[in-house]
C-alpha cells in the first residue's frame, strides 16, 4: 500500500521511544519530524538512525540573517535532512535567497524548505501585538504571498487557512500541523484540524503527533489512517 503523505512527530525525549515509534510506523508513513527536544540532546546521529526508515524532518524554524541560515540550511543537508522550516517573518530579501540555496541543494537530491506563516498555537487572541493589525488569516495570506514570490514553494499551515491557501496558491505544497482526531485533546495547540478535513481541504501532507506517538499501537493508529485517507489522495 502507498505511504501516507504524514511525518509523524517525535515529540519525546527518549531516543529509544523515538525509534520505536519509527519502526512500528515506517511502512504506513513519508517520514519523521524532530524539533529542538530529540535533535538538541542526540545530534546528527538520530537523523541518520531515522533516515534508514524514511525522510527526516528537522523542524527548528530558523529565524536570522540570511548568511547564518544559509550555512544552517546547508549544515542540515549535509547531515542528511530532507525537509527543514524557517520562519517566513524573516522577510522577503531572505526568502529569495533561501530559494536560489533551495533549488542549488535540488539539484543533488529531493529538498524542501517551507516557511511557517503562523504557529498553530497562535489564535487571533494571542497573535503578537504587531500582528494584530490583521486578522490572523489576513497575516498568514500576507506572509504566504511574500514566500511564493520569493520562489519557495512550502509553506507550513494549520488546517484552518489550508483551503484559503490552496486557492490562493494552487501550486504550494501545504503541511499542515495541529493534526488531531476528533477525540483528541488539542494541548497547546489552538487551530487543530482532523486529519481528513486537512487532507479535504488540501493539504499536500499533514504532521501527527500524540495522537500516534502516544497510543500503545503505533501501527495500528496509521493502518486506520491508511483505511480513511487513501481514498482522498
């Protein structure tokens, strides 16, 4: 059966859980998302154990100078990442040359930089007082705009703004987070969609979380998931 378009997050502490939960979901999943818990304490070398089961996903939303991030993007291929964010505020300067390092990097491999528009742990309640000129899905549009035009064509963004987006820019690749099922509690999270209404709405791949990680049967989880989303893709 075809793998899922799903990077599954590993969002715990443990190197040994880690790895467990890529075992048990490799055959069903694209690949494996860590952030700052799992990358910071374990280094390039859980990159290369997960790499063996499927791409990596390194989700560290760099945020600075374009000099720094291009050796940063550039580091991060070199050790083995397929897919890697930055933050799409870094603005637009940026974003054009994150594109040309981008498409340079294509050329030995499959590559993605996406650029986070906003964290789905923001509401238009909580959105950071310079943003709040805008509504919230007014700013993740803006900041859409500016990336697709820098000529990156990722963008990370939760399920809410999803079919907004894929109107707006019917050729991004859209990942989406805050994925949850319907009888998941939503944690930090504040926009969270299921993983059909995401997909439905057009997602190109979704991220999930605890709702995998924390379940006693990984597989199963993602065989039931395979069942329910195969016919929409």
């Amino acid at each position: 059966m075809k793998k899922l378009p799903i990077f599954v997050a590993l969002d715990v502490d443990k190197e040994e859980k880690a790895l467990f939960v890529a075992r048990e979901t490799a055959p069903h999943v694209e690949g494996f998302k860590i952030g700052p818990r799992l990358f910071l304490k374990y280094g390039p070398s859980i990159i290369s154990k997960l790499k063996i089961k499927g791409k990596v996903f390194l989700d560290l939303k760099f945020f600075d100078i374009p000099s720094t991030m291009e050796s940063a993007v550039q580091s991060a291929f070199d050790i083995g990442v397929d897919v890697l964010t930055v933050h799409a505020q870094v603005g637009e300067e940026s974003l054009k040359n994150l594109a040309k390092w981008e498409a340079k990097l294509k050329r030995k491999r499959d590559f993605k930089i996406l650029a986070v528009t906003v964290l789905t742990s923001f509401s238009q309640r909580n959105l950071a007082p310079l943003s709040r000129t805008q509504s919230l899905l007014s700013h993740v549009e803006s900041l859409s705009d500016m990336v697709m035009k820098s000529g990156l064509k990722g963008l990370v963004c939760s399920g809410e703004e999803v079919a907004h987006l894929r109107n707006r820019h019917p050729e991004a690749y859209l990942l989406t987070p805050g994925i949850r099922f319907s009888s998941s509690p939503t944690q930090d999270q504040k926009r969270v969609f299921t993983p059909k209404r995401a997909i439905k709405a057009g997602s190109s791949a979704l991220v999930i979380g605890r709702p995998i990680y924390e379940s006693k049967d990984p597989s199963g989880v993602c065989t039931q998931l395979q069942k329910s989303l195969t016919p929409l893709l």
